[in-house]
C-alpha cells in the first residue's frame, strides 16, 4: 500500500499538470476555431441550429483526439503543447479545405443545413483520427 501511495504522491502533479495543459490547449483550440472561421457555431447554437452544433462538436473532438494521443505519449508539457497546436492548425486547415470543396459551407452551416455539417464534421474526425494515429508513436 505504501508503494501505491508514494507513487500517487510523485505522479499526481504530473498527471494533474500534463491534463491541465490539455484542456487549456482544448479551450484555445476551440477559441481560435471561432474566431478564425467565418461561421460562430456558438452563437448559431444559442439560435437552436444544429448543423452547428454537429461542425463545432466535430471540432472540438477533433482536437480533443490528437491531444489525448499526446496526453497519453507525453514525456513533459512541450509534447502537449506542440502536438496540441499541431491538432488545432489541421482543425482549422480541415474547414478551409472543406469550404473549397463544398462551395459556401459557413452559409450552409448558418441555413442548419445537416449533410455540409455531417460531411464537415465526418471530415474532421476522419483527419482527427488520423493525427492521433501519428502522434500515438
């Protein structure tokens, strides 16, 4: 029992930190996404429009996989950081990309139009899964 008690003593300010800079890391993924897309899911949310609710929750577990793999391969808070940021800037890249293929998505997602914001958000887990596969080592 002493040997499970130590180890708690030394690993919990570890654990404590590394999760805490994942979901800092989460909040400003989640942040910048609303800011730098041309459609604010939140505010389309708060109308009741579920094809936004569908892209902004696809979004934030699309951020939410790549930083667990990170989470779960970390050696120290930089690892979170970089591979965090790294998931962030493809969220972003994967809504631009997917705009240009789908002509007018902010303007689809904004009419609660479910197939662009199903399409968007399949494509962003798609890519999520695939990050997390990377950094997963």
């Amino acid at each position: 029992m002493q040997g499970i008690l130590e180890t708690l003593y030394l690993g919990l300010p570890i654990l404590l930190s590394h999760f805490g800079i994942a979901l800092l890391m989460l909040a400003l993924g989640i942040v910048l996404y609303l800011v730098i897309t041309p459609v604010n899911e939140y505010q389309l949310i708060k109308e009741g429009n579920q094809a936004a609710a569908v892209t902004l929750g696809a979004a934030m577990l699309g951020i939410t996989l790549p930083l667990a793999a990170a989470l779960g391969g970390s050696i120290n808070i930089w690892d979170i950081v970089v591979w965090g940021s790294v998931a962030i800037a493809l969220q972003l890249l994967v809504f631009f990309l997917v705009d240009r293929i789908l002509s007018g998505l902010a303007d689809r997602i904004r009419s609660n139009e479910i197939s662009a914001a199903l399409i968007l958000g399949a494509t962003k887990l798609s890519i999520a899964l695939l990050n997390a596969a990377a950094i997963g080592y």
